[in-house]
C-alpha cells in the first residue's frame, strides 16, 4: 500500500499542510485539512510560505539597513577605540578577528537563521524547538528590558548635549564665574568638560545613597526620548523600517566628515600611532582575549531575541548566511574606522594641552629666573627642563608635559563622549558646529540600537496568546510608558551610577547565559544537521566544516569561558563605581552599598531564573504546554467530479516541488515500496478502512479510492 509520511518535520503547526486529500474523480469525497494562522499584529501581509500574515521587509535594504544599525551602535565608537589603547594598540586587533570569526559569526548565524526558518519571536522559535525551552525567551525579553530601561537615558544624555551645541560659545567650553568674577572652585580643580557633566548636566550626587531630588531637565529629555522612540516602533517595522535609512546611514556621513577633518589636523599622527603601534606581549594576557570575545558579543547585540525577530521578518529564501557575512565585516570595519577617527582628534586634544602645560612651565621658569624671557626655542626649553631636578621640579609647581601620558588618560563610555571629546571638539575652529555632528552621529547610532532592542522585545511579548490580541500600538505604548517611569531613577543625582550599576550586571550575566542556551538548544537538541538541512534549503549553501565545529564546539566552549570568567571577577573583584567628589574634583572609586547589591543580584537571578523555572515547570506538566502554536483549524470541503483535473494538476505540481518543508514545499516521503501485505501486521482499528490515520508520531494517507467514514478511536 502506498503511503505518505512526514519524516524529521518540526511540529510547528505547519507539518499537516500538504497532507490534503483530494477528490478523485469517481464520485467520492475527500476530507481536506487546512490550517488557517492565528490573526497576528503584524505590520503587512505578504504571500510567503510558512506565516501568510507574518511582517516582513519592504525590500533588501531596508533589512540590511535596520540590522547594520541594530548592530553599530555606541560600543563601536566609545568602547572599542578604549580596549585597543588599553589591550596592545593594534596587536588588540588580533584577538578581535579571532573571536569574531570563531564566536561572533556563528552565533550570529543561529540567530538569524532560525529566525528566518520559524518565522517567530524569541519566545515562539524556543517553544517550537522544544516546550522546555520556553524560558530562553522569557530570559531574554527580561534582561533587554533592563538594558532598554538605561540605553535610552544616554539617549536623554545626548539630546541634552545636543541641545546646548546650538550656543555659542559652548557652555563647556569655560568654567562659570561666581558673582565676585573668580572662577567656580570646582570646575577649577577639575576641567571646563568635567565640571559641565557632573555639575551643569547630571547635577552629581556624592553617593548613591544621598541621590537627591529629580533633575527637572534630564525627566524632561527622557520624555522626549521615550516618546520619540514610541512613535519609531510602534508600528513595527513599517515605521521603524523607514527610520533606519537616516539612523544607519547618517553615522557614516559623520564618521567620514570627522575623518577628513581630524587627519589634517596637528597632532593627529601621534594619536595614530599611540593607538595602533602594536604590543605583542599584551597578547599573552588573558584578559585581553576576554574582552575581545566580551566586545564581539556585545556589538553585535547577540542573545537580545532582536536578530530572531529581524530573521522572522525575512522570506524563506533569504541568503541569510552572505547577510551574515555583510554584518560582520560592516560592523568590524566601523569600529576600526570609528577608532580611527577618535584618535586623530584626539591626538590633536593631547597635543594642545602639551603646548599649554609647557607654556605654563614657561611662565613659570621665567618667573624664577630660570629663562630669560618665554618665548625661548623649545631646545631651549628642554635642556633648562633637563637640568631640574625632582625635588626643585616639585617646589617649583612644574607640571609633567608628556604626550604618551595625555594619551593614555583616554577614556571609554561616557567619559570618552562627554568629557573627553567634547574637550578636542571645543578646540576646533567652529566648535558648535562639530559638536551638532557628533552628538547627532551620536542620536543617529543610539536610536539604531534602540529600536532593535525594543523591537526584539515586542516581537517576544507578540507570541503570547493574550497580548497578541492586542493592537501593537497599545501594547508599545505600555512598554514605553512603564520604562519611561522607572527611568526616573536615573534622573536623579545618582542616575550616572545607576547606569553603571544595570550595565554591569543587568546585561552581562544573563546574556551570556541566554546566548549559550541559544547555542546548545539548536546545535543539540533541535539539532546541527537539521538546522544545517535548513540553510540549505533556505540559501542553497550547505555549512561546512568551518560552521560545524564553532557551533557544535568552539563557540559553546568560547561562552562558557566568558561566563565563567564574568562570574569569578564578580566575586574576586569588589565590585565599585565612579562617585564623583566635588571638593577635589575628581571621581572616587566607591564600593556598592550592600542592599545596592541586592538589587544587582535580584536583576541577574531575574534574567536567568525564567530557563530552569520553566524546564521544572513543563517537566512536572505544571505549565500546560501549547503544541497547537498556530491553532490550526480542520474543515471538510466537499468536491466533485469537475474540479477532478484542477485538483489533479496541483497534485503534479506538489510532486515536483523539492523545496523542502523549511519553505513549505513537498515534504519528503518514504518509498511506496511497502505493499498490502504491511496491513497485515497493524491493528484492526488502524487498518485503511479510514481516510487519515495516525501511527506513531506521524501521520499517513493512504491514497485509497474509497468512500469518507470517521471513526473514533482512542489512541
């Protein structure tokens, strides 16, 4: 008898599609099964395979646009330029490659992959994989809500900066005066760029345990940063898709303006040179290694659930492996690029302050009779220098003019933004005009990243059952007004700490964690040759040797080293932040407060508790699991005789479509070679007296030219 079998289909809702009995023309009736997809509230309606309703792309670009500017974000200008200084210049280049290629790029790829192949949210992929898998993306919606609640108050950040740029001068270009007209004590003992972010816009608290009241500007820039982002989002990717042209390409104008401008100016070469001569020996440290592995992860924006959501958007037979290979190289690319730029700019910051430290020297050697007048030549200069000793040099006030050591005081993050480059840009000819394009490029990049992490987030919430019920709008709306309100945690005097406290155990533990659960559940348990099957079927490319081993071995060892090591410096390092002192004008390193801790502990468990609570759950049936995640309805359509050669010739078409169930095409089937002789060894109630029956996991049709009976049979 011959049969047809689904064999190795994932049950999606989508594996009794092409089960359809026909009519054959002789009088009979056949039952056909149609699966109809949930009402889901997606952007627009496109005839693919898989999910008729899902989102998708208006066209290649706009995805290859929204994923570039997803993934260059603010890391790749202020983190990336920090760890080459501080990891061997150049040779930190090395170890970059190195885990990009092997951590980096494949788990890019799993992501977007099986993004693309199941057409679902975080949440839907890892319960079609596997109902115990579930709290992957309840983890991973958790922890990107911590990190969206603090990434849009550097946005708050800039739009405050970039506000003030429009005057001229620059507020930070000059320490205020008090009402006798000496200058304000701590912006002397500090800097002009200092004293303007700690005091001017942040309002700095000593600690953050005297936090005082709400800063009335900073509620008011976070305001227009959460409304703008709602009104990006709220339709899905039919507005933020429109969005990204300006927020991915504009960066790019900038860097590239910055980068004219920067290598013609004095000083630029040594900033160059500081950064990208190479230390070899830094090459040793482990350390170095892990923070290479620590930037690729995160400036790709790996275990968010936003790629999931960004593959799901795609049709079935996207390349998403050559998407893959574009992102990475874009993305390696910018931050070499963006690094390039910072340093040559910040070359010429250095080289300015050189000059004025020795012109201070000047006045004071001349003062003491040391120089005959200040405008010797620099020989000059140095040979008197040279002649000082150390404990004259400390009587006299002499201060140390070195380039390498201005150099070295770089810093990363916020530091790097807002105090130091705002130091090089006020010493531009036109300073307000510089400060517009970079705190813009800064917008630019920080929206890019922002809408990826929320859109991530709401793909996740849109897979369950009761809020996807409700209009998209409504349901961001929510979202944006509920970060919106715990945000004004950070807009109080200790807001800059509070930053640091989410960044730096919010999102690093639990991402880690999710990122290699992600891993192990499709390499082992959905399984590396099925997800391998569906590549290919999906892009024609088959993963070869080089993507077996990172995925099955490599790229698992490489995240649990990373999560072993982020876990050990916790408990090794006391953990502390940046309190900022007026009286000296200096930031203090100071520990956490113990219930401070607690907080940071509760927000780790929270993004990583949901995967064991679940598996527990679903284990013990504690949670009921719901298989039919497309509610798929069954109804009998009746036909007749004059539809026989319509319904025949779509059977022919079905018989030479080899596509591949990943693209809802003929599934593969097993040989007809079994014969009436099989039915002998079933069971009487599964013999083919019924139209459909059921053996085992699968189901078979016999192709009988009989008449419809519906039995009942408890299986």
């Amino acid at each position: 008898m011959a049969a047809t079998k689904i064999i190795d289909a994932p049950r999606n809702g989508h594996e009794m599609a092409p089960l359809n009995t026909r009519a054959r023309g002789d009088g009979t009736h056949g039952v056909t099964i149609v699966l109809t997809a949930p009402q889901r509230n997606s952007v627009s309606s496109v005839e693919i395979p898989g999910d008729p309703e899902r989102a998708a792309w208006s066209g290649k670009m706009q995805f290859f646009l929204s994923i570039i500017g997803y993934s260059v974000g603010l890391g790749n200008i202020w983190r990336f330029p920090y760890l080459c200084q501080q990891n061997g210049g150049g040779a930190f280049l090395i170890p970059f490659m190195v885990m990009l290629i092997l951590e980096g790029i494949p788990l890019f790829l799993i992501e977007l992959g099986i993004g693309q192949r199941m057409r679902l949210g975080a949440l839907g992929v890892w319960n079609t994989i596997h109902p115990w898998l579930g709290g992957i993306g309840i983890s991973s919606c958790i922890v990107t809500l911590f990190v969206a609640l603090y990434y849009n108050v550097i946005i708050t950040w800039v739009f405050y900066y970039l506000f003030n740029s429009f005057r001229y001068p620059l507020p930070w270009g000059s320490c205020p005066t008090n009402g006798n007209g000496s200058v304000v004590e701590e912006c002397a003992r500090s800097s002009e760029t200092a004293y303007f972010w700690y005091r001017t816009t942040l309002d700095a608290a000593p600690s953050m345990e005297e936090p005082g009241g709400l800063k009335w500007w900073i509620v008011l820039c976070l305001l227009l940063s959460w409304t703008i982002v709602f009104f990006i989002v709220m339709k899905g990717i039919q507005s933020s898709g429109k969005v990204v042209y300006f927020t991915s390409l504009f960066p790019y104008v900038v860097l590239t303006i910055f980068f004219v401008r920067g290598i013609t100016l004095r000083g630029a070469s040594a900033g160059l040179m500081h950064m990208y001569t190479p230390k070899v020996e830094k090459l040793s440290d482990p350390t170095v290694w892990l923070d290479a592995a620590t930037q690729v992860f995160y400036s790709f924006g790996l275990a968010f659930g936003s790629l999931i959501a960004f593959g799901s958007y795609n049709t079935p037979k996207n390349n998403c492996v050559r998407d893959v290979l574009l992102v990475s190289v874009c993305n390696a690319i910018t931050a070499i690029y963006a690094s390039v730029v910072i340093f040559a700019i910040l070359g010429f910051k250095a080289t300015v302050n050189v000059d004025r430290c020795i012109d201070l020297n000047k006045d004071i050697l001349v003062k003491h009779s040391f120089l005959p007048y200040k405008n010797v030549t620099m020989e000059k200069y140095e040979e008197v220098m040279a002649g000082i000793n150390a404990t004259e040099s400390k009587l006299l006030e002499l201060e140390e003019c070195s380039l390498s050591t201005q150099l070295d005081n770089a810093a990363e993050g916020t530091g790097l933004a807002f105090i130091v480059f705002t130091q090089a840009i006020v010493e531009l000819p036109g300073a307000p005009f510089w400060a517009v394009l970079f705190f813009t490029m800064l917008l630019s990049l920080g929206l890019g990243s922002q809408i990826g992490i929320l859109e991530g987030m709401l793909c996740t919430l849109f897979d369950i059952d009761i809020i996807k019920r409700v209009k998209k709008q409504h349901v961001t709306g929510v979202v944006c007004l509920f970060c919106f309100i715990v945000g004004f945690i950070f807009c109080t005097g200790a807001g800059e700490y509070w930053l640091k406290m989410f960044d730096s155990f919010a999102g690093t533990i639990g991402l880690v964690v999710v990122a290699l659960m992600e891993m192990i559940s499709v390499v082992y348990i959905y399984g590396h040759e099925r997800f391998t099957e569906d590549i290919y079927q999906m892009t024609g490319y088959r993963p070869g040797l080089y993507w077996q081993l990172t995925w099955r071995y490599i790229g698992p060892a490489i995240m649990a080293c990373i999560l072993v090591s982020s876990v050990v410096f916790m408990i090794i390092k006391n953990p502390t932040y940046g309190a900022w002192n007026a009286e000296l004008g200096l930031v203090e390193q100071t520990n956490y407060p113990s219930w401070v801790m607690v907080i940071a502990l509760c927000m780790i468990l929270a993004g990583v508790l949901p995967m064991p609570i679940v598996f527990l759950m679903r284990s013990f049936q504690c949670l009921k699991v719901d298989l039919d995640i497309h509610q798929g309805s069954i109804r009998r359509n009746e036909t007749t005789a004059s539809t026989k050669e319509m319904i025949d010739n779509d059977d022919e078409d079905d018989e030479n479509d080899f596509s591949g169930p990943a693209l809802g095409g003929h599934v593969k089937t097993h040989s007809d070679a079994s014969d009436d002789d099989d039915d002998d060894d079933k069971p009487v109630t599964m013999r083919p007296t019924m139209l459909m029956r059921v053996t085992g996991t699968h189901l078979d049709v016999p192709k009988l030219k009989k008449p419809f009976r519906m039995e009942v049979y408890d299986l």
